[in-house]
C-alpha cells in the first residue's frame, strides 16, 4: 500500500470518533486553561489508541502530550482546542441561534484543530505500524491559544527540544499553506495608585489614578505616529477605579498589547510604552507598576517543511464539496451584513482573482489548493503561540477550509461552520495532510536537514522564551 493509501485508509476508517471528538469539543466550548472535558476526551482517544500520555505539562493541568513510536525521527503534531467568549452558535446552523446566551463558542474552529491534528497522530501511528519503520510521533495538547497560550511555556519547559520538526493546520477559508508571517506579542497589566479625596470639597488633595491612566493612552496614541509600519499598541480600561465621579478614583488598571515584526523590535516598542507609563505617573503624582502578562514569538512557517505540506496538499487535494455543502457556504456568507459582505467580496477577489467571482461567490467554498510561493508572503497583524514553537523546532501551518469563502474568524459564523460538515470535511482532510507531510518528510533525510539547517540560522539553535522566567501560566487569571 501507498503511503496516501495507508493514510486515507485509517482516517475514513475512524472518521466517525473524530468528528464526534470535534463535535463534542465544539459543545463543551471551554475557555483558554479551563479545557479540562476536552482534554480528557483528547486524552482518553489517544490512550484508546495505544498512545502513552503525560497529562498536566508545563505548570498547566490542560497541558498534555501523547507519544507513540520509539527512536528517531520524532515528529510533533500541534493540537488546540479552546473556545472564545460569547460566540456560541448552533452547529451547522446558519442563522445566529447560540445555544448558551452569551457563552463561549468555538468561533476559531480549534475544535476541528484539535481533534483534526489528533487524526494525524492516529494516520501517522498507522503508518509506522504498518510499515514497521522506525519513528515517534508526539501529540501535543496545547491549550490556551486564544488567551495567554500554552506553547511558549512547553517550549520553556523543553517539551520540543528532542523534536525533529512540528506540523499543524488552522480551520481556514482556503486550502494552502502560506508565506504570510505574524507577530510577535507582549502583554501587560500597568497600574496606577493614587489618592482618594472628595472631588467637589478637597481635589487638591486627591491624585488620580485614573488621570493617570488616561495620559497614558494619551501618551500611546502620541506615540503611535513614532512607529515602525506594522507594529501596533492596543489597550483596554480594566478597572478604572470606581462609577461615582465625585470621588478622586484612587486606583486604576490597564491592560495594555503591543505588537511587533520580531520579538527584538516587540519588546523594543513595550518598553517605550512602559516610559509613557511612567511618564503619566510622574505628570498625575501616583505610583505606577506593570506586570507582564503574555508574550507570543513572531511567526512563519519553515520553508522546506511547508513545501512538503504544499505537495501534499496538492496531491490531496480540496475537500470534496457537494451541493449541500455549496448550499450551506452560501447561507452562511449571506448571513454577514451588507458592509461586512462588500469587505469579503473585496477579499476574496484580491486573494483569487476577480475573474470568476460571482461564480465563487454563488458556490463559496475553495475547491482548489494554493501552491506554497516563498516570496508570496503577507504581513499578518495576528499573533500566535505557534510562533514560538517555530523557534523550538522547524515547524510548518496547513490551512484547509472549514468555511466559506472569506468568512471572518472570531464570528458566531465561524463557530457554526465548525461544528458542521463543512468543517468536518475539512478536519478530515487536514488531518490527511498533516499525517502525509510528516511521512514525506520523515522519509527524506534531506529534507529533515534542509528543515533544520533554516532553523537554526533563524533562531540560533536554541528556543529563548520571549517572557521573564518570574512570568508563570496564569491559569484562572487571564
Ligand atoms: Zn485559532
């Protein structure tokens, strides 16, 4: 049998357990570090599947690995599986109809990820087994990616150091694997103590914290004239002291975000903004002190190994769209309002060309695989923990749809198409790719080389954690 056979064969075979792990994922809808039932659910597969697992990694209960295999290559396989905040949807259901008001959904679709890059691990166990080759493949279970992210500290704790390269994918709109690069992230919570006094009868007396605060954003905003193109400073008031204007507020709090090409520049540019902090402490004559939160490293695949994703992606090719799933893209794209629908139409047009775009946009769901083009790629203004995984061990991101054409990620659009068969045609295939790229690579010593040799010459060699060691996981604080 062929490696492809080999592949495909498992996965249709067990497709159900992993739509249904995806599905049930999509239904416990966990937040970032609370994903215990979907982490129980992802392990107790793998353990079913023969996989040793190690639960609670990296000072995070949701973190785990399973292993499967002995000696090398050791190829690791990313999974994620939180929810985000008040988008939960109705699977498959293109009218907005949450099923908890207000609660959270998978509007990332990371229960696809999750139980998707799962289905790879299974695919690529098949093919050691079969095969009888020597090899391990690593799950691992990385939770947290839509809040303060799991990676960076399970790159701290060493849990990719005997890695030889690292495949995911993310639920997308299109099927390729892409040049685009993302930033790198830090986050912090500034706070500013003050002096209470009565507004109207003593202000003299008082100093505001919450002033403070305000220079501050002031300051930032002068600020941003002074920066380099693609950087960015965002901000969110998360306690501005108290709701009664006649108390001089004697406490505030700020949570401040800044974003850079490169982790040198990102934490260039935080420190700038820790001088305007202080600078607005100095002005207000409070006391100021900032917490480092979160930190993210930059992001790009490794070009070797998302040419080998690429091929393989190809040689799959799209999932296979029927009518139903055409029918269904189409509710959900029409389901935007009229501005959000002009910006997707603009998008798809500049990312597939005008040509046929009433065509696409009457049967919305890619059909086609966009080849991996080194010097194609994009600056993206998001941020993820994967980035730090990229400066652990060469790794390379597949996107396959899971949506219609242009959907906008974060939407409850986006959750309902993950928890229906398009985004579940769209597991299946990642799954495939994911498994097929780490077969191909693991095959062609040449290639693991070539893979390993970009890394190095991007990151030394060796992975340096972005944040201060004093900064733990905040489970339960973030
Ligand atoms: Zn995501």
């Amino acid at each position: 049998m062929t490696d492809i056979e080999i592949i495909k064969g498992i996965i249709e075979q067990k497709k159900d357990v992993f739509i249904d792990a995806s599905d049930k994922i999509y239904n416990f809808a966990e937040l970032a570090y609370e994903e215990v039932q979907s982490a129980d659910l992802l392990c107790k597969i793998l353990e079913d599947e023969g996989f040793k697992v190690e639960r609670g990694l990296a000072d995070i209960p949701t973190c785990f690995m399973g292993t499967f295999g002995s000696g090398k290559p050791i190829m690791g396989i990313l999974g994620e599986f939180d929810a985000l905040p008040a988008l939960s949807q109705e699977g498959g259901n293109p009218v907005h109809t949450p099923v908890c008001e207000g609660g959270p959904g998978h509007g990332c679709g990371h229960c696809l990820l999750g139980a998707g890059a799962l289905a790879a691990a299974v695919a690529v166990k098949e093919y050691l087994t079969q095969t009888g080759s020597e090899g391990t493949v690593f799950y691992y279970g990385c939770p947290a990616e839509e809040g303060a992210g799991s990676k960076q500290f399970m790159a701290r704790a060493g849990l990719f150091d005997d890695c030889d390269f690292c495949y995911t994918w993310h639920p997308a709109t299109t099927n390729d694997v892409s040049a685009d690069s993302g930033t790198a992230i830090m986050g912090a919570n500034f706070e500013f103590n003050g002096v209470a006094a009565h507004a109207g009868g003593s202000p003299w007396l008082g100093r505001s914290a919450l002033d403070a605060a305000e220079l501050m954003s002031v300051g930032c905003n002068y600020l941003r004239e002074h920066i380099l193109d693609g950087q960015r400073i965002h901000y969110a008031y998360s306690d501005v002291g108290g709701t009664f204007p006649n108390v001089v507020q004697a406490y505030a709090k700020v949570k401040y975000e800044v974003r850079a090409r490169t982790v040198k520049e990102m934490k260039a540019l935080f420190s700038r903004v820790v001088k305007v902090a202080r600078g607005a402490a100095e002005m207000t004559e409070t006391q100021m002190n900032y917490e480092i939160t979160m930190a993210f490293s930059d992001y790009s695949s490794n070009s070797v190994l998302a040419k080998v994703a690429s091929d393989c992606l190809k040689e799959l090719g799209a999932p296979e769209w029927d009518d139903e799933d055409y029918k269904l893209a189409k509710q959900f794209l029409r389901s935007y309002d009229k501005m959000q629908q002009e910006g997707i139409r603009t998008s798809i047009a500049e990312e597939l060309g005008d040509d046929d775009l009433d065509d696409l946009l009457d049967k919305p769901l890619h059909s086609g695989v966009i080849e991996y083009d080194k010097t194609k790629g994009r600056f993206m203004g998001g941020s993820s923990d994967v980035g730090d995984v990229g400066y652990a061990t060469p790794t390379a991101e597949i996107h396959v749809a899971t949506a219609c054409l242009g959907n906008i990620g974060h939407t409850w659009q986006m959750a309902g198409q993950a928890g229906s068969r398009i985004g579940h045609k769209g597991m299946l295939r990642a799954a495939e790719a994911i498994a097929l790229s780490c077969v191909r690579t693991m095959e062609q010593p040449e290639v693991m080389k070539a893979a390993r040799a970009e890394y190095i010459k991007k990151s030394g060699g060796k992975y340096e954690c972005p944040l201060p060691d004093y900064v733990q996981p905040p489970i339960g604080k973030y």
